[in-house]
C-alpha cells in the first residue's frame, strides 16, 4: 500500500505548483517582460499626453503585490500596446479615438493643476494663519532652555522640548534620591555586618556580602550619580547662558516693527475699518462693579467714546467721560469760533456768487425774450 500511494506521489509531482521563495515582482521572468512592456508603451504612444498617463498608471501599479491584479494591470497594458500599434499602422477609428482620449487627459491635467495651485495656495494661507510671530519679549534663561523669543503660535516642537526636559530633570531627581539611599542602606549594612561578624567564630566570620565590598556595591550607583551631576551642569550652563547680541536686535526689531503694525491699524480704524482689535474694545465694558454704578447716559456715552474718532460726538462723550485725546489738535481744530467763523464766510461769500450769478442769467433770459421776434 505504501508503495502504491508513494509510486502515485511522484506521478503527481510533477504537477504540483511551483512556489518561489522570493516574491514574483524580484523574479527576471516577471521583471524584464515588464520593463519591455513598459518601454513599448512610451514608445508608440502617439501623443505626450498619452505618454504621461501611461506613466501615472504605471506609478500607480508599481506596489502591487497582488498576483491577480498584476496580471489584470498586465493585460490592460498588452490591451494598450495593441491598439497603439493598429493606430500608427493606418486604423483610422483607433486614431480618433486616442486623440479624444488625449483631449480628455489635457482637460484632467488642466483641472488637476489648478486644483493643485488652490491647495498649494490654501496650504501656504494655514502655514501664514499659525506661523510664529515675534512679540518682542523673551524667556530668561532657565535650566530647561536658553534665552529664547517670545512668540504668538510658538512652535510645538520648542514647547515639547521644553516639556520633555521639565519631566527628565523631574525624573533625574528622583533617580537620584533614591540612589543616595540605596548608598546610604549599603553602607548601614556594611556597618552592620562587619559589627556582627566580630561576634562570629574566624570560619565564619570570612564569609561576608557587604562588609569589605563597600566598593563593588557601590560603583554602579555613584557612576549613575556622576551622570547626573553632569547633566546638572548642562542645566547651570543653560540658565547662565546670556543674550546674544543677534537675539537682542532681533527682538528689538520685533518691538518696532509692532509699533508699526499698531500705527497702520489706527489709521485704518480711523478712516472707518473696524479690525478685529477695534471690534473687540466696543464689545468690551466696563467692569461689573463700575458697570452696576452707571447711569443709562454713561454707559451711551461709554459705547459712543470706545471709537477711535477724536471728533464729532465721540470727542464730546470723550470730554464728558474725561478721558484723554491722543490727538488734541482735531478737536480744538473743530470747535475751534475763529476757524467756523471763518467757514461761515466762505459760505457767506459762496452763496453771493451764486445769487449773483443767478440773477444774471435771469436778466440774460429776459433780454432774449424781449428782442426774439412774435
């Protein structure tokens, strides 16, 4: 019986499936038909067009692992090759056909592209929108960093950095509390130990653990303790470190140009755009307790002297409420009897050209009337 089924075995052995123990895609049976196959694609593609969807499709199927889908990849570009050989060999329905097909690729990569510029540009606004800005204050020196700027939207990355060493000097600590007590337990118990041996008979008074190996116990620990106090040094070096003098005109420069940055939003607030800054100070109230005091007059007049304007009725709730002008000019300027007499003049003077000028042309009319014949 066993010869049977063994004479039956090596009939059937034959037949049985070849397994590789390397993957098909590193096999050159499988790799070079692949690379011809590839090449022949580029090479009677009839327009670029083609050619760079081929490409895509190729840089799409490249990680296949999947025996089946390979072959199915496979097929569809022999399928490919097939056409574009009848195409360049004179079909002429294949030929308009690919060259619909091209139109179509150029629409796509037309669309694709610009779909790429609005994501690039929405990208780079985010990238704006969180980027750091410099305040123009810095962080002193610690143990946990160097003299660094202060910034709206630090990085993350500087405030992990900053965390993770908080939490390693937090650990250092400890680690070294608790390797002074473990030196301190090694020695009681040298102590200890070499007390108790004097009572001991010579035998076995020699066969000690602690007593006499003070040192062999110890070495591990105090060369950890020595690794501590060097990374303790690092930290006394960091919080010492001063202020480079790049780092002072940096922040100097971050300072000045945010008093730029205020001067041209008050300007543009006072020629009437409300930013986000002026929309937030008339949202704004005065405290609870001084708020409960007022009168419903007050608090209009508090609404109305929130504005950025100096004149007009917002200089007049401004001087009831007595608070300051950053410009007193505006408002002496407008109220000001001899620059308004002098208006009243020119206004005077204005409408007397006019009247004069009117009355003439009324006596011009009827001149032309009394000579026009009837």
């Amino acid at each position: 019986m066993t010869s049977t089924r063994e004479s039956i075995r090596q009939l059937l052995k034959p037949l049985q499936r070849a397994r590789p123990r390397t993957p098909f895609w590193n096999i050159p049976a499988h790799r070079a038909p692949t690379l011809t196959l590839y090449r022949n694609l580029l090479k009677e593609a009839p327009t670029d067009a083609i050619c760079f969807r081929i490409r895509m499709l190729w840089k799409r199927n490249r990680n296949l692992t999947s025996v089946e889908q390979t072959q199915n990849a496979l097929r569809q570009g022999y399928k490919y090759l097939d056409i574009f050989h009848r195409a360049n060999a004179g079909d002429a329905h294949l030929q308009d056909v690919l060259r619909r097909y091209s139109r179509l690729i150029d629409v796509r990569c037309e669309k694709e592209y610009w779909k790429y510029l609005l994501t690039k540009e929405l990208v780079w606004r985010a990238k704006l929108r969180y980027r750091p800005i410099l305040t123009g204050a810095s962080f002193s020196p610690s143990p946990y960093h160097k003299p660094l700027p202060r910034m709206i939207n630090q990085p993350v990355k500087l405030s992990q950095m900053i965390r993770w060493r908080i939490q390693a000097h937090l650990r250092r600590n400890e680690r070294h509390q608790a390797y002074l007590e473990t030196i301190a337990d090694i020695r009681n118990e040298c102590r200890t130990e070499a007390e108790v041996s004097r009572l001991l008979p010579p035998p076995v008074r020699d066969k000690t653990v602690f007593a006499g190996y003070y040192g062999e116990w110890t070495d591990v620990y105090k060369g950890q303790l020595s690794l501590i106090s060097k990374a303790y040094d690092r930290a006394n070096e960091r919080a010492k470190t001063p202020f480079p003098q790049a780092l002072l005109k940096q922040l100097k420069e971050a300072r000045r140009e945010r008093i730029r940055n205020k001067t041209k939003e008050r300007v543009r607030e006072i020629r009437g755009e409300t930013t986000r800054s002026l929309g937030r100070r008339l949202r704004q109230r005065p405290p609870a307790h001084v708020l409960n005091q007022m009168t419903p007059e007050q608090r209009r007049l508090d609404e109305f002297a929130r504005h950025p304007s100096e004149v007009g009725y917002t200089a007049i709730a401004k001087q009831r409420l007595g608070r300051g002008f950053k410009n007193s000019d505006a408002w002496i300027i407008e109220e000001s009897r001899e620059k308004k007499a002098e208006l009243d003049a020119i206004a005077e003077a204005i409408r007397q050209q006019n009247k004069l000028k009117r009355e003439a042309d009324d006596r011009s009319i009827s001149q032309d009337k009394s000579t026009m014949p009837l």
